[in-house]
C-alpha cells in the first residue's frame, strides 16, 4: 500500500512541526542535511534552473532533459530512451544525435557547472548522485510520495 501526504500552508512552521511528528512517528524517512551547497539548483515548480545563484536560461526541451537527468540518477540514459521520455518521440526514424545537441547546449549554459553530466561513450548520459546538484520542491509544500505502509 502506497500513501500519499501533501502539507500545503502558508505557514512554513507548520509544515515544518508536522513533518517532525511524522518523522517521529517512523511515518516519514529522516531527511540528512546537507552542508555543502548545490552548483545547480533545479526548481521545477518555476521551471527555473541557477547555476551559482544565477539564473541560467534554457529551452523547454533543455529544461525537461535536465530535469529528467537530475531525477534519476546513478544510472546511464540510453539517447533512446531519452528520445522517448523527453521528447516523446517512439519511433526508430528519429536521429539519436538530437540528444547529443541538447546536452552540449545545457553543458555551455551551466558554465563551468557542465560535469554534473557525465557522458558514458557509446551509450548515453549520466548524473550521479554525488554531483553538486538539487532538485528543490515549492519551500512551503512538504510531500511524502510513494513511501510504503507497514
């Protein structure tokens, strides 16, 4: 069974004090803090991406490649598949190449940034898990997605 929490206030305390009591609970999983600061920041509420604290402008197409990259990380995106989920395209006629442009776009608009991208010749695309990047949420949403039930 699959429970779904969305805490949805102006009041950031009392997001904060009932994420605590779920916390406590063993309802929600701790969440460790990190000290070192992200390159890049990915905020996919505003489809807004800074590199540095700077905004950084990118395409819809560069935005969802990104994203998508970011979000599943530690493990190699064939172009295929990347052709697929982000661009939607299912057929065997469309050049895998278009991956490659996109992702040479996003590496000279995230500067010196670009290594969060790794490039697994041959195959595809990679985004570990320890590159300097965060994925952020709406600050006053806090959501307890796909977290399983006794």
């Amino acid at each position: 069974m699959r429970v779904s929490i969305t805490i949805d206030t102006e009041d950031e305390d009392t997001a904060l004090r009932l994420l605590g009591a779920l916390r406590d609970s063993g309802l929600a999983p701790a969440v460790e803090a990190t000290v070192e600061e992200a390159d890049v920041l990915i905020l996919p509420d505003t489809r807004q991406v800074l590199v540095h604290a700077e905004p950084v402008e990118l395409t819809r197409l560069e935005f969802e490649l990104l994203l998508h990259l970011c979000s599943h990380t530690d493990r190699v995106h064939r172009r295929r598949e990347l052709l697929s989920t982000v661009w939607g395209v299912n057929d065997d006629y469309s050049g895998a190449r278009t991956v490659d442009v996109h992702v040479r776009r996003v590496r000279q608009k995230l500067g010196d940034a670009a290594d969060v991208i790794q490039t697994v010749r041959g195959v595809g695309y990679l985004v570990a898990s320890s590159a300097r990047f965060r994925v952020e949420g709406a600050p006053n949403v806090v959501r307890l997605a796909d977290r399983r039930a006794g």
